[in-house]
C-alpha cells in the first residue's frame, strides 16, 4: 500500500496543505514578476509636455509642426505616445491641413501614426472644411490618412457621411469607401 495513506489523517492534510501553499507561492510569484517587467518596459527613456516640434524635409525645409500635450518615447518597441496631436502639413504653393486627435501612437520612424479619439481633419486656409473620426492612420511619407470608421465631412456646401476614406493631402482628393450619404446646398444663382 502507499506511504502516504498509512501517515495519521492530519499528517496528510498538513502535507496537502503544503502542498496547496507551495502552488500559490509559485503562481503569485510569477505573476507579480510579470507584472513587474511590464512596468519596466513601458519605462520612457525620454518625455516632454507642451510642445511643438518642426519635422524637416530632406532639403531642409519645414513639412510638418506638431503640437501636443504630452509625448512620451518608450525603447523597448521603439513606440512614441503622443496626448492631443495638433499636426500641420506644410506644403509650399498648398493648404495647409490640419490634423488633431485625443491620442496618436507610432512606432520607428513615424511613417505611419494612428490617431484616436475625436481625430479632425481640418484645412487651415479654408476652416468651412472640417473631416472627423475615431480613427485614423496617417502615413507621413506618402501625405495620406485612411481609416474604415465612420467618417463626417462638413463643408460649405453641405454634410457628407460614409463609412471609411482615403485622403491624398496633397493631391488635395478624398475616396469614401461605404455607405456613402450626403446634403449637398447648391448655390444660389
């Protein structure tokens, strides 16, 4: 017969008991130091708040001023959080658009930044024109912004809604994939 059913009844539940402690001290330990280096890869090496930053482009002229809040740079995925985006696109012989969100994130080199939370598209030179979202990945390389969300586009021609776009800023054309509806207010004559 087996050893331990020949100890004393309390002798096996102090083993149990043993047993079960033992457990929980492994997993609760491995938990916490899970946690632990979670915290320590979402350390920042680097931060700033209220600021504006000037991005040149490759002849040294000025493409873009962004503006935010908060930013904070984090190493372990090469990732920069941004609070309240403001982005102007400079474009010489161009408007100037506009892009502003609750929250932008993008990683490396910033080609794609993914904006969230009452994101607006507006141009400068023109405030009547106004895009909004919940979401939009903009793609400073090409000067493109697209998303799949619901999308609002006012004007002063009128009220544009549609589900998903593509906007080419600098050819200055917007594509609304779905659910396209809109009022339009012809001038009058």
């Amino acid at each position: 017969m087996n050893v331990i059913f020949n100890l004393p009844r309390y002798a096996r539940l102090g083993l149990l008991l043993i047993a079960v402690f033992s457990l929980w001290l492994i997993f609760n330990d491995s938990n916490q130091s899970e946690q632990q280096s979670s915290e320590v890869r979402r350390t920042s090496d680097y931060a700033m708040t209220d600021f504006t930053m000037t991005i040149m482009d490759i002849n040294g002229e000025p493409a873009r001023i962004v503006k935010g809040e908060e930013m904070a740079h984090y190493p372990h995925d090469d990732s920069t959080e941004i609070i309240q985006p403001v982005t102007e696109f400079l474009e010489p012989g161009q408007d100037t658009w506009v892009v502003s969100s609750q929250h932008g994130h993008t990683q490396g080199e910033a080609e794609t930044i993914l904006l969230t939370g009452n994101v607006i598209i507006s141009n400068k030179d023109d405030p009547a024109f106004e895009m909004r979202t919940e979401r939009l990945t903009l793609n400073t390389q090409d000067n493109t912004a697209y998303t799949e969300e619901p999308v609002t586009i006012h004007s002063p021609q009128g009220v544009t809604d549609a589900v998903g776009l593509h906007a080419a800023l600098d050819d200055e054309t917007i594509n609304l994939h779905s659910r396209v509806k809109g009022q339009y207010d012809a001038p009058a004559n």
